[in-house]
C-alpha cells in the first residue's frame, strides 16, 4: 500500500482537469473548479500529465500536489457565514 494515498481516495477519482486552447489548465474536485494553472507552471503540468497519462493514480496525484491544501477555510463560506 502505498503511504501517499492510504486510504485510497484518489482511486476515487475526484479530480478532474481541462486543458484551454491558450494552455491553461482548470482542475475541478468533484465536479466543481477549483484552481486555474497558468503560463510556465501550467506548461510544466501538462507535460508531467502527458507523461503519466496511462497511469490514472498518478495523475490524480498530480493534481492533488497541484491544488494543495485547499479544503481548509473558504470552502464553509456561503449560506452558513457568520458575521
């Protein structure tokens, strides 16, 4: 078992990206955007991605390092804000 992804999550397959004709990449978490990747990082993306690409996990993990932590603080901003 591998010590990244213990509890398997990203067989899940909960990451999801496009790739726009000026080269940008938008990365969605269960359907949902969550980060758009610009100019040189973007490009280094898609080539990591293409090199991978038979390997799903692999490129789930890609774009889990990509997006980072960020399912912690403005995703419980909405209906419930407090003031």
């Amino acid at each position: 078992m591998s010590e990244i992804d213990k509890r398997n999550r990203l067989s899940e397959e909960p990451f999801a990206y496009q790739i726009t004709k000026n080269g940008t990449v938008i990365i969605f978490y269960r359907g949902k955007q969550i980060k758009i990747v610009k100019d040189k990082e973007a490009e280094r993306l898609i080539a990591r991605i293409r090199a991978v690409e038979d390997n799903v996990t692999e490129v789930q993990l890609l774009l889990a390092k990509i997006t980072g932590n960020f399912k912690r603080g403005n995703e419980k901003f909405g209906k419930n804000k407090r003031k």
